[in-house]
C-alpha cells in the first residue's frame, strides 16, 4: 500500500515507534493484539490499528497539495475534509473556506464561486447534483477531489445494484455527508433507501416478509427514499451497502436479516431476490473496530479512551465498543484536561459535553491502573500522543517515555529474530 505526504505535526514520536515495531514483525497487519507501554505507575494498551486510514492520509496529502500549488488563489473546502477538528482548523488558518458545514448547510453560496477558484471534494465525497452544478460553474472538480477510494467502492457496488434491477438499502446515518452522496450516486442508477439501524431492519425486514402491511412503509421512512420510489415494486430485489464508517457488524446484521426476510418470502435461498455485498465493508473500519474487540479481550483494564472528532461516526462505534466493557472517555484532544483536574468528554449518545473530576486510578485490578487507548480513522496520531504525555503528567513517579519506547522496540526485535522476520 502506498505511502503519503502528510505533514509531520500531524505525526506522533511515541506512536510512530510503535507502529514501526509493529510493522516490522506484522508487515501485513494479521495480528490484532495490542501494544502495551507499561510505565511503572500506569499503563497503557494501545489497539494495534487506529488513527489515519488510507482514505484520510489521501484526503490529506491533497489538501495540502492544493494549497502549496494555489498560492493567491481562493481555495474552498466543500465541507470538512474530515470529521477532526485539529484537521479542519490548520486548513482555515491556511485560507481554506468551507462552502458548506457538516449538515449540509450553505456557509458561502455556491453562487460566489468563480471559474479560477479552486475547490476540494471531501473525503467523503459529494453529490452527483453538487458535482454537476459545480462543472456548470466551470469549476474543476476533478483536480483535487479527496474522495475516499472506499467510498467511491461503494458507489460503483451501488451502480452495479441498480443496473440489476436491485434497490439499494444503505445502513448509514441520514445526513452524514458520505450517505447523502452514495444515496444521489445510487439515485443516479436507481432506486435508494436509508436506514439508521437494526431496529428499522427488523421493521423493513417485516415489510419485506409480509409480516407488516406495506401501506405503513411511509410511516416509517418518509423522505429517505428516492423519487418515485413504491415498495410494493421496489423492495423486490434489494442489496445492502453501507456508510463505510458504520460499524461493520451491524451493518452485516442488517444485511443478514434483510437475506432473511426476502428468502422468507420467497420461499427459497436462491432466489436471486437479494445480492451478497460483503465487499464493500472498509478495511479501515473493520480493521479498527476488530483491534479494538481484541484490546477488550485483555483482562484487568480499569478503564478506555478514545480520541477524535466528536462528530466522527467511525469514533463513535468505537467508543460504543469500549462502553460495552470499560468507564469509557470520548475526548477531542488533550485540551479536555483541565487544570484543576476535571476532564470535559462527550457523551455521543446524548450529544452532550461532559465533566468528571480525575477519573485516573490510582490502583488498577492488576495492581497497576491500565488503560486502553485508541482513536478513530480521522484523528492524527499526535493527538494521541499528547494525551498519553498528559495523563502520564497525572502519574508523577512514572517512568520516562524513552526508556519504554526502547524497551518495547527491544521486545519486539527479539520477537522478530526469533521468528525470522
């Protein structure tokens, strides 16, 4: 897999060294046990994948490219290239504008725009419509389109759906960015619905099977279907596709009851009524929430962390995975560590900020207070690394970051000689 320029604040010299070490021993990424730097006083478990994926660095590296390149010029982001707001807020004070907010929003009319200005698609990629309006314009939309490879997977699964006469159901949150273009990519084709989650499945799965009256489709899913769109006709062959940064299990749940559903109606497993789309799980995703299943798996953790933007979807389910086991902290940043020791985090289920004053234990079940970090797929690794130097600062006699570092470097070299790597 390629490499990208990305610049170095965004790197971290902790995590840098552990993901070498870890690299040169696992070079394919097959083992999914964590890291664990153990300094003394307290320790930490890190996931073996988090922060940037192959789609951000992407995203990034072209940003960046944009703005070296564009000296002079207006230079426009279509909304956040990512859902990190460290991210976002070095491309504004570069000169980079956002036309529109996360929602959707108008922050400058698309009117304003000129032929010479220069305008970046996002990693999560934009409409067909918007595309199309911004071509009218004379705007290059190509040039510097972030579009996510995996993404863009997506949309051409979709397009193969819908030329087969498929709907296409996709699992996503309904006005994320990258839902609201794969339903207009598939609209293009086809036909589209969205679903949240596995409650409306199991209603959609009920209509499908006949176990529910089609007559009450519209109760449930008004205004996220495309134009025109008739259950009674269009829920005869569907496939499913997701958001890739939903959480991969859930998203195969809902493609497996849906399976299920339409095999109860028609009698049969071979029907050809509905199309198999494991394919279009990313790997990123899946990689970071299978990680962070195997980090839970260790014993005697006191508690977790997880770092990244808080209206990042993929952060989210991650922070849904640790709460399943752990007191669980969603943080942005080591900014949420406040002076007197109160620590601000978010609870994403309410979508409120939240304080709790020195949550860090002073003994742990193994004697030594353990904590699981990670981060999700748009969080640099820096902030990981300064808010594992912060909670370090909470324990005074721990050991120096140096000495673990090359204590675990040593470790694994020693692994990697004796398995021959």
């Amino acid at each position: 897999m390629r490499s990208f320029e990305i610049p170095d604040f965004y790197k971290s010299p902790i995590i840098s060294r552990v993901k070498h070490a870890r690299k040169v021993l696992d070079p394919r990424k097959q083992d999914f046990s964590p890291s664990v730097l153990d300094f003394g006083a307290v320790k930490f478990v890190l996931a073996r994948h988090f922060g940037f994926c192959y789609g951000v660095e992407n995203a990034i590296e072209i940003a960046y490219k944009a703005i070296d390149e564009n000296p002079g010029k207006r230079i426009f982001l279509l909304s956040q290239m990512i859902h990190n707001p460290e991210v976002n807020s070095d491309l504004k004070s570069r000169g980079v504008d956002f036309l529109m907010d996360t929602e959707g929003n108008v922050l400058t009319p698309i009117t304003e725009l000129k032929s010479d200005d220069v305008v970046l698609i996002p990693a999560f990629g934009t409409t067909v419509e918007m595309e199309a309006h911004l071509e009218q314009l004379g705007v290059d939309v190509a040039r510097y389109n972030t579009t996510c490879p995996f993404v863009e997977k997506v949309w051409k699964r979709s397009a193969k759906l819908a030329k087969e006469s498929h709907t296409v159901i996709i699992h996503g949150k309904p006005t994320h960015e990258e839902t609201r273009a794969t339903f207009s990519h598939a609209n293009a084709s086809g036909h589209a619905l969205v679903i949240r989650n596995m409650e409306e499945a199991i209603v959609l799965g009920e209509l499908i099977s006949g176990e529910r009256p089609m007559d009450t489709f519209g109760s449930h899913f008004e205004g996220r279907t495309t134009e025109g769109f008739n259950p009674e006709v269009h829920l005869n062959k569907v496939g499913v596709v997701n958001q890739t940064t939903m959480l991969a299990s859930e998203t195969q749940a809902i493609s497996d009851r849906i399976r299920l559903a339409v095999e109860k109606r028609e009698g049969s497993a071979d029907s050809g009524q509905f199309a198999q789309t494991r394919d279009t799980l990313c790997y990123a995703t899946n990689d970071n929430q299978q990680a962070t299943h195997a980090a839970l798996k260790r014993d005697q953790l006191d508690m977790a962390i997880v770092v990244g933007g808080y209206n990042s979807s993929n952060t989210s389910h991650l922070v849904e995975l640790c709460e399943e086991k752990l007191p669980t902290f969603f943080i942005q940043n080591e900014l949420e560590f406040k002076a007197d020791g109160m620590v601000s985090h978010f609870n994403w289920r309410a979508g409120l900020h939240q304080e709790t004053m020195s949550p860090w234990p002073e003994t742990g079940q193994s004697g030594v207070p353990t904590i699981l970090i990670t981060s999700g797929a748009s969080c640099p690794d820096a902030s990981v690394d300064r808010v594992m130097q912060s909670i370090i600062r909470f324990y005074s006699d721990a050991r120096i970051v140096e000495d673990v570092l090359m204590e675990f470097e040593q470790r694994h070299a020693l692994k990697s000689s004796a398995t021959g790597s």
